[in-house]
C-alpha cells in the first residue's frame, strides 16, 4: 500500500529492508505488479547488518516504518537514528507498540520526544508525526479499533 501510495510521485522511491531471501523475492514480484523496479530497493539482510549501511546513504526518508526487532532499544535506536535523515514533514509508524513491554515502553519514550508533534495510538500501530517547520505541540491520540 506504500508503494501504490508513491508510484504517482515523481522521484519517489520505497527502500525496505528483510531478513529473509524468499520474502525478498517475493516483494519484489508484487513490487514489480505495482509499480517499475525503478521505485523501489529491498535490501536483504539483517537489521544488524544493514541498517548501519542505509544509515550512510545521503537520502532523507518522509514516511518511515518499522517492524523489525521488537525491542526497546534496537526500536529506540532505530528512531532516533531515522530521525536524523527526515524531511522537514515525516510520518513513522510503528508496528506492535503493545508487542511487549519492552515496545510499550519504547512507545511511551517515543510518544514523549520532543521532536513530536502528534502521535496516534491505535493499539497495534503507532503513528508519530514530525514537523521541523514548526514547534512541537506533543498532541497524544489513542484510536483503539476492534476486528
């Protein structure tokens, strides 16, 4: 849904990284049904190993999501890391915010950063939004839906 979100946007690119080969080449066939390979990379590997490697990348990232290592400092690290390489107008979603209470806990730091503007919890997923341009207003919602 990412990827159909961007294909209209000129210049747009999905980068995303997994572990595993397989689900490597699977993504990338539905990526190919979406859109041309030119709009997206999958970097295979693990998050250990090639989050350092984007890290150096000079591109800047305007939606960011994150469901890898469902701890509280890799996710913690992963943010603030991420964080540094935004546009001025960003969106993170997180996956599995109640995964644990370690992610509960990452969540709650998360919520309170003061790089903040507005951040939505819907139980499963955690949205924060980033607004350089203008001051944090640290708006919580909490969006709980059932299914």
């Amino acid at each position: 849904y990412i990827l159909s979100a961007i294909k209209s946007r000129t210049g747009s690119k999905l980068t995303t990284m997994e572990g595993l080969p397989q689900l490597c080449r699977i993504a990338g066939a539905n990526f190919e049904k979406i859109s041309g390979p030119d709009s997206f990379e999958i970097i295979q590997g693990l998050y250990d190993e090639t989050f350092p490697k984007l890290m150096k990348r000079t591109e800047v990232y305007d939606v960011v999501f994150i469901d890898g290592n469902h701890k509280k400092k890799p996710t913690l690290d992963y943010f603030n890391l991420l964080k540094t390489k935004t546009s001025d107008k960003a969106v993170f979603v997180f996956d599995d915010i109640n995964w644990d209470k370690e992610m509960k806990e990452a969540w709650r730091i998360i919520q309170a950063d003061t790089d903040i503007n507005f951040s939505i919890d819907l139980y499963k997923l955690g949205i924060v939004l980033i607004d350089k341009t203008t001051r944090p207003q640290h708006v919580n919602a909490e969006l709980f839906y059932a299914y």
